[in-house]
C-alpha cells in the first residue's frame, strides 16, 4: 500500500520535473489560442463582443498557422467585409445578420511562408444562425498531395495507398507496444496514447526550446520516453500488479492516468498545434507515377519499416525475444521455465514506450505536435491491435497496416472528415466475425 | 478572494445542473456495471442520442419536444441493440474498447458536415428548449433561500431533473430486489453458474445495457434542455470517464451511489476552480505558473487523479461494498 503510493507520488513528480522544465520555457512563446475540440469545455464559435462573427482559419496541411492572408465575405456576391489573419491564422468576420454568406480566401495574399501551396476550395459556403458564430479552415497543401480533383482515380488509389502506408507505420510503431505490455501483464493499457505524445512533447522541447538539432533531439526524445515508460511500470504498474490489483481495476487505473496526463501536457504545452522548427512545408516529390511524397516522408517510412524489422529478427532470433514471446505465450509456464518474467516486462514497457516515442515523433512530423496526438490516433491503434490479435507483436503490425491503408483508401469512396469512422467500425466488426484477431489463437474471450 | 461566494457557489454546485446530469448517467452506468459487471464505456453516447433526440426533432424537423423525447427514447433502445449483439459476449476489456469506439462513432457522426443537415456539425443546434420551459408552471420571480436562489427557468429543470433522478433511485431499489435484479448480480459475480442455473445470460445482461442506456438518455434531456444547446464535442469520451469517477466516489452497486457521488464531485470540483480562479485574482500565483485558462485544465486532471487513487485505494467508493465490485478480469 505504501509503496505504491511513494511509487506514484514519485512518478507525478518524475512527470513534473520534466514538464516544468519546459513550461518555463513554454511561457516565453506566445501560447496559440486553444484548439477548439480542448475537452467538454469548448464552445462554439460564440457571439463575440460586438455580434456575430465567422472565424476564418488558414493553415497549412502540416498545421502551420498562416498569418497575413486576406479573407474576404460575401454574400450573394457582394464584398461584405474582409479581414487578416492574426498570428494564429484566424481572421475574424464581422457579419451583420444571420444568413447565407460565402467565405473566400484571396489566394494572391498569401504570405512567404505558404509559397506555392494551394487551398482545397478557395470559397467555402456556410450560413449564421442567431446567436451562434461559424468558424471555416482553409487547409493549404501543396498541389497534388490533396486528393486532387483533377487526379484520375487510379492516381489517387496509388497515392493513398502511399500515405495509407505511411500512416500504417506510425500506427504499427505504437500498436507494438501496446500489445506486447497487454501480452506479458493482461494490462489494457489507455494511457499508451500518452506515450505516443510524449515522445513528440520531449522532442519538441529537446529542438525547439533547448535548441539542439532536431536529429539529435529525436534522439534524446526517444531515451526520454524509454525512461518515462520504465517510470510508468516501476512506479505504478509493477507496485499494482504485486498487490493483486485485478485487469478491470488497473484498466481504469490506466484510464485515470491518461486523463491527467494529457491535460497535464495541456497545462504545459497549451492547445494548439506546433511543429518541429525546420520541418514545414516541404515540397513533395513524385516518387511513383501519381504518387507525391516529401523527402521527410520517404526516410520516416524507412525508418520506421528498418526499426519494424529489427525489433521482429530480435523477438524471433535474441534470447530475450523469445523470453518475451514466452511470457506474453503463458507466464506462469515461462516463470517455472526459468524466465525472469519482471526483468522481461520491463524490457517490454522500456521497448515499447520509445517505440510509441519514435510513432509520436514521426506523426509530430506528418500533422504537428499537440497535447492529444496520441489519443486522436489511440482508437485506431487498438483497432490495429486487436484486428492483428491482441498479445501478439507481427499481429499488431500487420492489423496496423491494413488500418492505416483502410484509413485512407476508405477517403475515396467516404469524406475525408469521417475517415477514423471506418476503422473504428471495423474494429467493432472483426470483433463480432474473428475476436481473436488474424493471427491471435482462437480461446475463450466472451 | 471571497471565500463567501466561493462556498455558497460550492454549496449550491450539489444540486446544480450538472450534478443532476451526472447522478442520472452514472445511476444508469450503476446498472450496467454496479449490478450487471458490463464495462460500458460509451455511456456519453446514450447521453449524446438524449440531447440530439430532442435538438434534431424540435430544431431540424420543427416537431414539439414530446416527440423528440419518444424519439430520443427510441433511438436509445436501438443504439443499445446494435451495440449490444456483437460486443455483450466479449470479455470485459473488449467489450470496453468496443464500448468506447462506439460512442466516437456516434460523436464523430453527430460533429460531421456530412450529416451538419441534421446535427448543426461541430456548432451543434440551440433554440430548441422553449417548448420545454412554456410548460414551467412557476411564474416569473427567484425561486429558493440563501446559496440555492435560483430564476423560475432554473428552478423548473432543476425541479424536473431531481424527480427524474428520485424515480430512477426509486425505480433501481425495485427492481434489484427483484428475481431479475438478484439474477443480475449473479451474473456479475459468476456468469456460468447463472447460465447453468438455465438463466439466458445473454438477454439478461442486454435488458441491463438497454435499461442503463435509457436512463442515460433521460440524463441527455436534462443535458440539452437545461443548457438549451448541444455541441458534439460536450459528448466526448471524458464525458464517460467522468461518469465512471462519479459512479466509484460514490460507491457503485448501491442505490444512492451515484447520486452522492455527483454532489460530491461537482463541489470539490466547483471549490478547487473557485479558489484557484480567487488565488489567481488576488495575484497569490506566481506570473507564468497558472492562468485562469488552465484552472479549467486543472480540473480534468484532478479527475484523472481521484479516478487513479480511487480505483487503487478505495475501489468501494463511500458507501459501497468491495466484494460487490465486478474488478476481476473475467
């Protein structure tokens, strides 16, 4: 009883001294203004002071607030009223009384930092209700890495099975861990999405506020989180598990810490969406017929594919990987083998945390850095896992990548806005058709 | 800092609107996974389908609020169906994972544009409460004495909302000394020996995911009518995890649990934000440390925190009872 609670008091601490570090740091750059899905406490748009407003945001695809640009309001093709956008990339509109009002973004305004990106539409149709205010996104991409209109479908099957694959990775990168740590403790760990936006909070902090050079960064980034998950299971897990908490129990427990510790990341990082200095607005190249993707791109894909390969040689080939698969097989028999199960679930958190780490970095490179990155994907990660069967390490690669190519190819055929939709809908399918996954092994899970 | 406001606001925080919304969740939840052991973790869904039952029905189709009640209702005992048939044969934390995609499901669909016809998308809909409040029999005037002075709008949800949450108070202690409620905790405590017993435990535990699920959809109404809009995002997934820390503070498997255990959370909760907002304004924190943004933030992660020790320390909450708590994975 007691230890646990040191154990845990020891790892809020152990958090706090690694976020108030950045959080001084954090205070000297403006913070952006709160995303507006932060938690039950968003509101819409609002009435601001003074009437209805239309908040008009302009970013790019990678997320990068764009500033100076002109957004015009019209309304039945009159010039109503224009603005600029602020720091943030948000022009607010004023709008004289509700009704149907056309938003457009003037596309010869807009500044350095957005050179040679498109809008997807440069007007956007919307109509003001009494009372309530509208926001629109304008999302700037460079041409050809949107889904195109202009592209024939068998162009954009290929470039979405290109940014299906890509997106597979990071799932796959994340979804290891989370399934070897259910494998070996039974534990449904929630709290792993916060472990995949550590990775990228360390990293952001290592390069952008320490200043160090991002390879570098993501390499510190990568042994914080490795440090952090051996943390997470020295001071709260393994005191439980030697207790006799039950699965159910520590389920929420890990529910509980997911809760605190993305706002915790809220608290200090703030709202919005940042990227790594340096990392925006890449051009894309064409590296196939049809299919455009950055460099940035293509070397996290071979990053994350080598990194694939060398954990799954080490879990078939090493001592320690087949102790692993051992324990996460049976490990009461694994224990009476020989196998020293503590040392081999530790080696699971420590691995596992700087894999879902290095997914966070990746994805911080793809869509940008914020506090809820990793539970934004958290769902589809454990889709992945138990689509491939849950406890098992080639199952969740492979269940990530057929959800990641399902995320994105499902965009032909469904909105863009609806795409995590699919997966999920999935997910709860495989678990009326196969519940124990592609290559889990039939037993008992109802 | 005026520690007078701060404790009255506290005070009157026990019989507020949210400790009503979250007493009937979590009174529904206590259903579901107080007596029957069913870790469902889309309960903001049920809420979600209450609220948007009665905003689509009045604002989009321009019926009277009864309707979007029966609809609401309706839609609920659906929702729980579909849900129900493929997830309710799984183990526990399946069944959890399944739960929790299903409630995203519907608050993705409910902020999409696609269906933005029906839902008002991510603004959500308003102006749909009026039929409600013309039926408020109070005329004009505060209501109430000392903290809990209230105008005759308030005063009628509020007064709406507490007999709702009696009745199903009332209501849960019927049926759990029942045969049923008493085949319920059986299945809670050893499912194959109900099932040898010749009970259906299948139909048993969907009967309890449709009745919590309508008692969650009552907590919507109450939601939506008495903050007269809905915004998807307001049925997110803390929602349900804020359900579950009401539902364990108070104690769950017992009656009134859940009830003591909103009033409880919402003035601990309406007391730490007071004081920190008053410490902030009397400048006793420190530049850079804490600003009145990031009190809402504290919050959540003072749940988040209470949910940890909580399950840890006291999985029985106040009043309940250890071995009555279906914890062990199953």
């Amino acid at each position: 009883m007691r230890r646990a609670a040191t154990a845990l008091v020891a790892l809020v601490l152990a958090v706090m001294a690694v976020v108030v570090g950045s959080s001084a740091a954090t205070a000297a750059t403006p913070a952006p203004a709160p995303s507006a899905s932060e938690g039950t406490t968003a509101q819409a748009g609002g009435a601001a002071a003074g009437g209805l407003v239309i908040n008009a945001r302009v970013r790019t695809q990678e997320g990068d607030d764009v500033p100076g640009a002109t957004v015009d309001l019209l309304q039945g093709g009159a010039e109503v009223s224009t603005a600029e956008t602020d720091a943030q990339g948000t022009a607010q509109l004023q709008v004289p009384s509700p009704g149907d009002y056309v938003v457009r973004l003037d596309v010869d305004s807009l500044p350095a930092v957005a050179e040679g990106l498109e809008p997807r539409e440069a007007e956007i149709s919307t109509s003001v209700q009494e009372g309530l205010g509208r926001t629109v996104a304008f999302r700037l991409s460079e041409p050809g890495t949107d889904t195109g209109a202009a592209a024939s479908t068998g162009d954009q099957v290929l470039q979405r099975v290109a940014t299906g694959l890509r997106f597979g990775l990071v799932i796959a990168l994340g979804a290891i861990g989370l399934s070897l740590i259910f494998g070996t403790t039974g534990l449904t760990n929630f709290a792993h999405s916060e472990l995949i936006t550590f990775g990228a909070l360390s990293t952001y902090f290592f390069t952008a506020i320490a200043g160090l050079p991002f390879l570098l960064a993501a390499a510190f980034g990568l042994v914080a989180s490795a440090a952090f998950g051996y943390l997470n299971d020295r001071g709260l897990w393994q005191p439980l598990r030697r207790r006799g908490t039950g699965l159910i129990a520590m389920m929420i427990v890990s529910i509980g810490l997911s809760l605190f510790l993305r706002y915790l990341f809220l608290y200090v990082f703030g709202g919005g969406v940042r990227t790594f200095p340096g990392y925006a607005g890449q051009a894309g190249v064409q590296v196939l017929p049809g299919v455009l993707l950055r460099p940035l791109d293509l070397w996290t894909m071979g990053l994350s594919a080598v990194v694939l390969v060398v954990v799954a040689f080490a879990l078939v080939k090493t001592k320690l990987g087949k102790a692993t698969r051992a324990v996460s097989d049976n490990p009461a028999l694994a224990s009476a083998s020989g196998i020293d199960v503590d040392r081999v679930i530790r080696t699971v958190w420590i691995v596992g945390s700087a894999l879902a780490g290095l997914s966070g970095i990746v994805l911080g490179l793809q869509q940008g850095i914020s506090f809820q990155m990793g539970f934004q994907i958290l769902l589809l990660v454990f889709a992945a896992v138990t689509l491939g069967g849950l406890g098992t390490a080639f199952g969740a690669v492979l269940g990530s990548i057929i959800v990641g190519l399902f995320v994105e190819l499902s965009t032909l055929v469904i909105p863009t806005e609806l795409q995590n939709l699919g997966a999920l809908v999935i997910l709860i399918l495989i678990l009326l058709v196969r519940p124990q996954g592609i290559l889990g092994r039939a037993q008992r899970i109802g | 800092m005026d520690i007078g406001s701060i404790l009255s606001n506290a005070l009157a925080a026990a019989i507020g609107l949210d400790t009503i919304i979250y007493a009937l969740a979590a009174l529904g939840l206590n259903i579901q996974f107080g007596y029957a052991g069913l870790l469902n973790f889309g309960q903001a869904a049920f809420v979600a389908i209450g609220s948007y039952g009665i905003a689509s029905m009045v604002t989009i189709a321009g019926l009277p609020f009864g309707v979007g009640i029966v609809v609401g209702l309706l839609a609920s005992v659906l929702f729980a169906l579909l849900l129900g048939i493929p997830t309710l044969r799984l183990r526990a934390d399946y069944l959890a994972i399944a739960t929790i995609a299903a409630s995203e499901v519907v608050r993705l669909l409910a902020r999409s544009n696609s269906l933005g016809a029906y839902t008002g998308g991510s603004n959500g809909l308003t102006g749909f409460a009026e039929g409600f409040y013309d039926l408020n029999p109070f005329p004009a005037g505060t209501y109430g004495f000392g903290p809990f002075q209230n105008n005759e709008r308030t005063t009628w949800i509020f007064l709406v909302g507490w007999v709702l949450v009696a009745l199903v108070a009332l209501a849960t202690w019927a049926i759990m000394r029942s045969p049923w409620g008493r085949v319920l905790k059986g299945i809670r405590e050893d499912e194959d020996a109900v099932r040898a017993l010749g009970k259906n435990v299948y139909a048993y535990k969907m009967q309890a995911l449709v009745l919590g699920g309508l008692v969650g959809t009552l907590s919507g109404f109450v939601f939506s009518l008495g903050r007269a809009a809905v915004q998807p995002d307001n049925y997110a997934t803390a929602f349900t995890f804020f359900t579950y820390t009401v539902l364990l503070l108070g104690g769950a498997a017992r009656v009134l649990g859940p009830v003591v255990g909103a009033a409880i959370f919402w003035v601990v909760l309406s007391l730490t934000d007071g004081l920190l907002r008053g410490a902030i304004a009397a400048g006793w924190v420190p530049d850079g440390l804490m600003t009145t943004t990031q009190v809402g933030q504290v919050r959540f992660m003072l749940v988040g925190l209470a949910l940890m020790l909580l399950m840890i320390y006291r999985p029985q909450g106040i009043f309940g009872d250890r071995r009555e708590l279906a914890l062990d994975g199953r």
